[in-house]
C-alpha cells in the first residue's frame, strides 16, 4: 500500500512539473509574441516569408508601436545599410486583440548569408509600449550552393562539339599521314641504266 502511494506521488509530482513546461512559451498577464518562417531551409537569393503575431493577454491596453527584424548579414553596401527591416505599426491592442502581418526579406547570394555557416538567427524585436519588448530568435537554415554553371545544356553542348571536331582532327590528320606514305615521290624515279661501254 505504501508503494502504490509512492509511485501515486512521483506521478502527481511528475504531471505538476510537466505542466508548467508545456505552457511555458505563454505567459498569461503580459503579451506575447510568435514569429516563425515559411520553410526551414533557403537558397542565396530565395525570399523568405517571415510571419508574427502579437496577442495582448493583459487587462490593459498595449501599443504595438513597431517590428524590427535584424539578420546576421546587415552591413554597408557600396552608399547605404542593407539587410534589416523597421516595420512601423503604431496599433492599439485592446485586451484579447490579436495582431497578425508578415513580410518578406531576400537571403543574399553574395556570401553574406554565410556569415554563420550553414544557419542563421533572424531576431525579430517587437516595440511595445506598455509591456516590456520582446526578442523573438528565429533560425534558418542556409543551403550551401556548390560553385558552377548556370547552363548545364549549354556545356553538354560545347562538349559534344568538341569531341566531335577532335575525332574529325584525329581523322584528317591520320588520313594525310596515311595518303602521304602511299604517294609515290616524284624525285625518286628510277634512273636510266648507264650506256653499254665499247671497247
């Protein structure tokens, strides 16, 4: 009886402690915020759909004032800064309201984006006034692209070209060197017999 007791408790114990971990993304009282993308893994020069979404669980109102969206491969480009997003939205959120809106963003194709090798952490900064600010890590995977040709065909092509005028080379220069050994050389002709000497 004092086993089944035991192993009563350690489960009751367990169930309480695994509650609190299931729900610990959403905080009641405050509010919360998501963002996710689209698909796990891009290209270099893939677009990139990035979805968020505010819920205002207090009882008073929060303005979502704005959305910044920072990616490791910000940096100066030739005149300006390129790579982050300031989304401006200045919206009240009344108790319960949800806000929801996406945006899009290009992963780069000229090396930036494997500033962190094979992934990268976009942090999405939600301005909030009336509750604290919330950083939202979203990571993405970075697909590495083997240098090459843009036109596989069109190198297939020239390959098969090439082979074909070397096997024709081959055939003319063997055909010459064969024509060459059977002619008969002009200088060579057999000389006459001298004249019969008489005594």
């Amino acid at each position: 009886m004092l086993e089944k007791k035991i192993a009563l408790l350690i489960v009751l114990f367990a169930l309480v402690v695994a509650i609190p971990l299931a729900t610990a993304d959403f905080i009641p009282g405050v509010a919360n915020a998501y963002a996710w993308v689209d698909k796990t893994q891009y290209k270099p020069g893939e677009t990139v759909t990035l979805y968020y979404v505010v819920l205002n669980d207090r009882t008073a109102d929060v303005v979502l004032k704005e959305v910044r969206i920072e990616t490791p491969w910000f940096m100066y480009i030739n005149d300006h800064w390129e790579g982050n997003q300031t989304i401006k939205i200045n919206e009240v959120l009344e108790p319960d309201d949800v806000y929801r809106s996406q945006t899009t963003f290009t992963v780069p194709n000229d090396g930036r984006a494997l500033i962190e090798g094979m992934s990268a952490t976009i942090e999405v900064r939600v301005d909030l006034e009336g509750d604290s600010d919330k950083f939202l890590p979203v990571e993405i995977g970075i697909a590495s692209q083997a240098l090459g040709v843009r036109d596989m065909e069109t190198v297939t092509l020239l390959m098969a070209v090439q082979i074909i005028l070397i096997v024709v080379c081959t055939a003319l220069i063997a055909g010459a060197i064969f024509l060459s050994a059977r002619k008969p050389h002009e200088g060579c002709a057999p000389s006459p017999p001298p004249p019969p000497q008489t005594s």
